[in-house]
C-alpha cells in the first residue's frame, strides 16, 4: 500500500505497461481520503485512468495543449475522487473498484497498458492510501498476478537454475580432479557460479509467488541477497581474469586494486537501486533517477572491466618479442585477445540484444528476451571456464618464476 501525495495536475505514471490477456483485470482499493483546495473542485477531475502505450503519445500532445487527461482521447477511466468522497460522507473510508477491461474497451483482445494518476485542479492537494491488483483471470478461474509474456519467467529462470547447477557441479568435479593445478581464482568462479545458480533459483520462486499469490513472500529477499553477491563475485572475476591473477601472477597492481576498489562499491550502488526499484512504484519521486543510477552504473562497470584486458594484452604485446619466452607470449596474448572478443560479445548481447529483443518481439513472447539473456550468460561462463580450465596440459596456467620479473614486482610496489 502507498500513500501519495501529488500537487502537480500533470498524470503520475502508478504502474508502467503492464500486459493484460482478454480476461484482464484491475482492482484499485482508496482509503483515508483528503484534499486541500482554494476555491471550488471538481473531484471528477482527479482519478485514475488506463491508457495503452500506443495512445501515450497522443496523450502527451493533448497534455501539452493544456487538455485535462480525463478529456483526452483513447483515455480510459477507472475511478475519479467523487465516488471516494461519496462513499467517504456515506461513513465508507474505503473505496473499492475491480474493473474487467473487456467491458470497458470496445473489440478488447488484450495488450499493454499503463495506469495513470491525474489530477486537474490545479490548486487542489490530494493525498490517499492506494492498493492495486493487476492480474488475468485463466480459463480455470484462477488469478495469474504475471503480466502476459511473463507468466513463463518461472519456468524459464528453474530450468536454467539446473543448467547452472549442472555446470556448478562439473565444474567442481574438474576441479577436485586437477586440485594441483587448480589456483585461486579457479575456485572463486566456483562460488560465481553457485551464486548465480542461487540467485536464478530465487528468481523462480519469487516470480512463482507472484504469479500465484501476487506477493513475493520474502523470496525477494533472498533474490536481493544472491544477486548482490553475484554482481560483485561476477565482476571481481572477470577484473582478476583479465589481469592474469593467481595463475599468470600472484600479485595485483595498484592500478588493478584501485579498479577493483572502484566497481565494488558500484556493484554495491546497482544493488541498492534495484531494490529501489522493485519496491517502489514510478510514483515515488526518486523512481526515475534510481533506474537512471541503475543504468549510467551497469555501463560503468561493462567498461571498467574491459580494462585489465587491455592492459593485459599490451603487456604480453611487449614481453612476445623477449627472448625465451616469445612463444608462451604469443599463446597468452591470442588468448587475452580471445577473451576480450567474449566479455565485449557478452555485454554487447545482453545489454542491447536483449533489450532490443524485449522492445521488438510480440508482448506474449518477451519470457524469451529473459531466456536469451540467460543462456548468453550460461554460454559465457562455460567458455571462460574452458579457456581457463585448470589442466596440466593448459600452456597459459603455468605460473613460470621467470615472468615474475623485477620491473612487475616494482610496479606492484607502486
């Protein structure tokens, strides 16, 4: 439940798109109304209304010629503030709605709508308490609290729980059998890997409680939890991947703890703004600037991480042309190189393939622009444990003390 408090007439979003099938539903609780006003007011000009994301455009144009939302076209309303005060000054402090959008719309065959809060009395203040419900009603009467296109997220985000386990465990049979050539890191992405499995197990869970219930139930909790730790854990791994540690050099640069010491506490940014976001609504006035913090901080990170590569590679650039060890250079710097094709295919697909998938595809289908996005994670983690298998016959793991030479040491020392 959450109290608003609105002075500007401009619409405030509630709930973005949300997809409805064709027997979509909306129930929308007021309590503890009260306004402040000079003069008279028109409580049938402030309310809620439905609108579809095609006629949002049309909205803001009419919006922008000073039309009040309730007069504008493909607008669709739901409850304005006179029934609330009716029901109020009857000695009813709650006001109840369950509308059925398919006896509100003409030819109503589904779609994506979002909910909107509009108030036009430009020197009237507002405040309420509002619980909505969203849901479709299934054939068999049953609510589903998922919007269309999502309802196979649980589904989805359990089966590539046991992929992930699956690779958990062979990864960890690898490294029980090769545990002397095993190094650090080898068993720092083994934890990545477990808490990745975590956290898609949580997200089962969660969606399937939402789907069932409308509620998390404290398994956004535990999503919250496994993916901060993720985030982090995926990061540092790639950062002590590409600089080569624990299995090329048993030391980091100041240069690579600085980076580090750098996308932590980003990593720890996102987290906070996730949970900002999941539980708040567009209303609340820092939504937008969070999911703003969100993005600006993920592309941060994508390109911080691409550092230690390059750095990496401009190295072994110049140590390939040293006598004696020429060769071994050259294996380590095409792999380098390798990986660096990967992290930027990586960030490339599910950053923009993914969103451009979810922006493009038929609403019933956007479960798949989540399974793309999880399987080019699965995909990336297999790969990078592949090229950095810890196995004797691996040329690029050998940890030779003649590369731990005295200019790395000083410049470690830096």
């Amino acid at each position: 439940m959450t109290t608003i408090i609105i002075v500007s007439c401009d619409p405030t979003l509630i709930v973005p798109q949300n997809t409805f099938g064709s027997d979509g539903y909306i129930d929308i609780a007021v309590k503890d109304f009260n306004y402040w006003h000079k003069g008279s007011i028109d409580l049938t000009q402030i309310g809620f209304f439905v609108t579809t994301s095609e006629a949002e455009a049309q909205l803001e144009v009419d919006l922008a010629q000073g039309t009040c939302a309730f007069e504008a076209e493909n607008v669709i309303k739901l409850l304005t503030f006179d029934a609330v005060e009716s029901n109020k000054a009857a000695g009813s402090e709650l006001t109840q709605l369950s509308a059925r959008l398919a006896d509100l719309i003409k030819d109503y065959r589904g779609g994506e709508f979002s909910l909107f809060y509009a108030n036009c009395q430009k020197l009237a203040v507002v405040s309420f308490d509002i619980r909505v419900a969203l849901y479709n009603v299934r054939g068999n009467g049953i609510k589903d609290f998922l919007s269309v296109g999502e309802d196979m997220l649980p589904t989805v985000f359990m089966i590539m729980f046991v992929l992930f386990s699956v690779a958990a465990a062979l990864w960890g049979m690898v490294l029980f059998r090769q545990r002397k050539q095993a190094h650090r890191l080898h068993y720092l992405m083994m934890v990545l890997v477990a808490f990745k499995a975590l956290t898609l197990l949580s997200q089962a869970g969660m969606y399937h409680l939402i789907r069932t219930t409308g509620h998390p139930e404290g398994w956004n909790v535990a999503f919250y939890v496994f993916n901060f730790l993720r985030g982090i854990l995926f990061f540092t791994v790639v950062v002590l991947v590409g600089t080569g540690w624990s299995y090329m050099t048993p030391f980091l640069r100041d240069r690579e703890k600085r980076l580090l010491m750098v996308v932590i506490p980003l990593q720890v940014c996102a987290e906070v703004a996730i949970v900002i976001l999941d539980e708040n609504t567009p209303a609340s006035r820092s939504w937008f600037t969070w999911r703003d913090i969100l993005h600006l901080v993920d592309i941060i990170c994508c390109c911080a991480i691409l550092f230690p590569i390059v750095w990496s590679i401009k190295h072994l650039r110049e140590a390939a042309g040293t006598d004696g060890k020429a060769a071994r250079n050259l294996l380590k710097l095409q792999l380098f190189r390798h990986f660096y094709v990967m992290v930027v295919i990586y960030i490339y697909f599910t950053r923009i393939v993914v969103y451009l998938l979810r922006s493009t595809m038929p609403y019933q289908y956007v479960w798949l622009s989540d399974g793309a996005g999880e399987l080019a994670t699965l995909a990336f983690y297999v790969t990078t444990a592949v090229s950095f298998r810890p196995t004797a016959d691996n040329p690029y793991l050998h940890l030779a003390d003649d590369e731990i030479d005295l200019q790395e040491l000083r410049e470690a020392t830096l």
